[in-house]
C-alpha cells in the first residue's frame, strides 16, 4: 500500500428545479438539516475559511446514535462550491469533501459531492466506510433536491 493512494467517493449528481443560489441557500442553512438531511444531521460552523465545521453524523453500523467528524472549512465559493478536510485531525488519513452547486439555467441547478480519502489509511477507511458514505452523500442529494423543489415551489406558487 502506498501513502500516495487515493480513492474517490462521488454521489449521484442531481438536477433541481430551482435556481443554484436558492439551493445554495439551503446546503448551508445548517440549522434546518434535522428536517431534510438524513446523513448530516447536525452543523456546527462559522463557515469562515479555515474554521472548524463539525459534522454530527449516524453511526456508520448503523446501531443508532451519532457522532462528531471535525473538518476545516477550506472554500466558500456561493453558489458553486464548498470544501472542507480533516486538516490533522485523523493521522494516517486525509479526507477533502467537496459540494457543488452547477448553475443549468435561471430555475434549474445540479448538486453532487465528492470525497477525497489519502494517506496511509485511505484503502483501509475506503474498504471499511467506503459504501456508507457513498450512501449517505446519495441520499443527500436526493433529499436536497426534494427539499430544495417543495420549498421553491412553495415559495414561487
């Protein structure tokens, strides 16, 4: 195993039928993800670039409860993109998460995230958790295109 390895994660993409800063709005309204977002279901963050953002998250064997993954906020470019890593947080693994937000038109946008995992634990935390995130970023996605649809088109009726 080399310490250069990577591995990637990417969700889904989606189209939503509402504009990108409408939704953008919405990816970083964390206080309002414990009514949409079934894998972050807790933000903590000042969103200032190399400020901390702590994410509280599902128990990924699923038996219930949570808890706290410490990143560091790294871009804040609205509507397009958010990024943020592990900084030194985990030795032996790095992980650089990235959303993005694709203008396709006045009312219409695309999301997807990805995950960088590297360093010298990357293949283990990629064999290991490798499928939970990549199941937690789909459903992301698809619940921020329901929630971000339902809220403008309630907003636009």
């Amino acid at each position: 195993m080399s310490s250069s390895s990577s591995h990637t994660i990417e969700s889904i993409a989606v189209e939503i039928a509402a504009p990108a800063p409408f939704v953008w709005d919405l990816l970083v309204d964390y206080p309002s993800y414990p009514l949409w977002n079934p894998y972050t279901v807790a933000v903590q963050t000042t969103l200032a670039v190399g400020d901390p953002i702590e994410l509280t998250l599902p128990n990924p064997d699923g038996s219930g409860g949570t808890f706290v993954n410490r990143e560091y906020i790294r871009v804040v470019d609205p509507p397009r993109q958010l990024r943020y890593d592990t900084g030194n947080e985990l030795p032996g693994i790095f992980g650089r998460r990235d959303q993005y937000v694709e203008r396709l038109g006045p009312d219409r946008c695309g999301y997807r995230t990805t995950e960088v995992f590297s360093g010298e634990y990357a293949e283990q935390i990629f064999a290991s958790h490798g499928p939970w995130v990549k199941a937690g970023f789909d459903a992301v996605a698809r619940a921020l295109k329901a929630h971000a649809e339902t809220r403008w088109a309630a907003r636009t009726a």
